[in-house]
C-alpha cells in the first residue's frame, strides 16, 4: 500500500490550525466503523477549510488518533481515499485509550497552508 504522508513538506503562507475533528455528522449520526468515521471527518474538514477558502490539498500536517491500531489499514484505506490524489501530509499517529465519546474510533486535526489571496 502506498505510504499515506510525507516525510516532510515546506509550506510558505498563513497557517491555519483545525481543531480536532471527530465522526460526528451534522445530522448528529455516527458510522460505526473506522473507514466511514474517517470518510466523514474529512467532510466535516473540507467544510472548515472551505469557510477559509482552502481546501486538503492545502493541508500539510495531520495528526490522527486511533483507537484501535488493529483498525490501521482500514483507516489507510479511507485515508487514501479523501486525500487529493498524490496529496501526502507530513502526519503522525497515536493509538489512544479511549475519545470524547465512546462511539468515535477516530479523531484527526489538522494545519493546512491558505493561499495567499485568502489570508
């Protein structure tokens, strides 16, 4: 599988820090397994950067929190899947002992770059 982040990248702009998202949909709603929650974080993601005229190729650093590490390659799946095509992150990951509620399997924050004419 292709690996789903950089190993570093140089960003030149306005940084902007995205707090921790979780799985919660806007309906309230939580999918059960990790590959849906991490789908849906990435939509509730692209709609903040979008209210900053930005969008996940301007991302360059996530941190993700797993709850289960055995559910790491479902996650890579889902994450592969979000990100723009060839789009690699600088990122790390934790596995954690438990999140803010004990339906959410995934956590994910992020800073992205915004272009210049949006700062």
């Amino acid at each position: 599988m292709a690996k789903p982040y950089s190993d570093a990248l140089v960003a030149d702009g306005p940084l902007l820090f995205v707090s921790g998202q979780t799985p919660q949909a806007p309906d309230g709603g939580v999918v059960g397994d990790a590959g849906g929650q991490t789908r849906q974080i990435f939509r509730n993601m692209e709609a903040i950067l979008a209210r900053h005229g930005a969008d996940l190729s301007h991302v360059v650093k996530l941190t993700y929190y797993l709850r289960h590490i055995a559910d790491l390659d479902e996650f890579r799946s889902a994450l592969l899947d979000s990100l723009p095509d060839g789009h690699r992150p600088a990122a790390s990951l934790v596995e954690v002992s438990g999140l803010v509620d004990p339906r959410f399997l995934v956590e994910i924050d992020a800073v992205a770059c915004l272009p210049r004419e949006n700062a």
